[in-house]
C-alpha cells in the first residue's frame, strides 16, 4: 500500500471546476488519501470570519462541518449539493478523507500558496473555460 497523499482542488463551483473534480475523483484519489476543496473569495468580499483569517486562510474545515449551512455562510460561500454529493460517494466509497479551506485574495496567488503551506502532493483546477486560441 502507498502512502496516502494530500489532492488540493480548486474548487469555485464553475462547470470546469466540477469537472476537474470528477476527473480527480475518478483518476487520482486512492484509499486513505486526504482530498482539500479550496476556495478563494474575493478580497472583496466580507463575511463574518475574514477578519480572523484573512492572512493565513480559514482553518481546515471537515467536509461534515462544511454541509452545515451556517457554516459555509460564515465564509461566505454556498456549496453546490452536487459537489457536496460528490466529496461524500469518494470519502465513503474510496476512505478519503476531505476537508476545504478558504482564502480571500488573487487566485492565482492564493493556490500557489496553498500548494506550500498545505504541502500539497498535486493540486488540480479547471480550465476556466478558455480554448486551445484563447489559453
């Protein structure tokens, strides 16, 4: 048996990111690997817990705690039952254990950092929808 990795997904509940999230569900999650759904909020954006947290990112929120409405809505996020539905069929089916962190800030910034502080062995996004001309 090979040792259990940490998967970072970033996750803003686009078409593509759902995508990417099947795509790792499907290809790369194992038994026993740990899955983190990270989302980033705009800078912008205000709820109740970015005060706290808005250097270092919300603490690792489980994927039990992160279902709870009130939970979500004090980082200012509304979870896509499909993606909730998802994360629930891989933790129990495959033994993954999940959990989601949230960060306010440039996207682009904030997975690269995600990717070292969470010492991440692959993290996986979407294409944001752009084609071969466009990318």
């Amino acid at each position: 048996m090979s040792k259990a990795r940490t998967v970072g997904i970033g996750m803003d509940y686009s078409p593509t990111s759902k995508s990417a999230l099947k795509w790792t569900i499907d290809n790369l999650i194992e038994a026993g690997d740990r899955i983190i759904i990270i989302h980033v909020q705009s800078p912008k954006a205000d709820p109740t817990n970015k005060q706290l947290f808005a250097d270092t990112g919300s603490p690792l929120i489980p994927l039990e705690e992160f279902r709870e409405i009130s939970v979500s809505k004090q980082y200012g996020l509304t979870p896509d039952p499909e993606v909730l539905d998802r994360l629930d069929t891989v933790s129990k089916a495959k033994g993954a254990k999940v959990v989601a962190k949230v960060y306010w800030g440039d996207p682009r910034e904030k997975l690269c950092d995600a990717v070292e502080l969470l010492k991440l062995d692959s993290i996986v996004v979407g294409s944001r929808g752009l084609g071969v001309i466009k990318r």
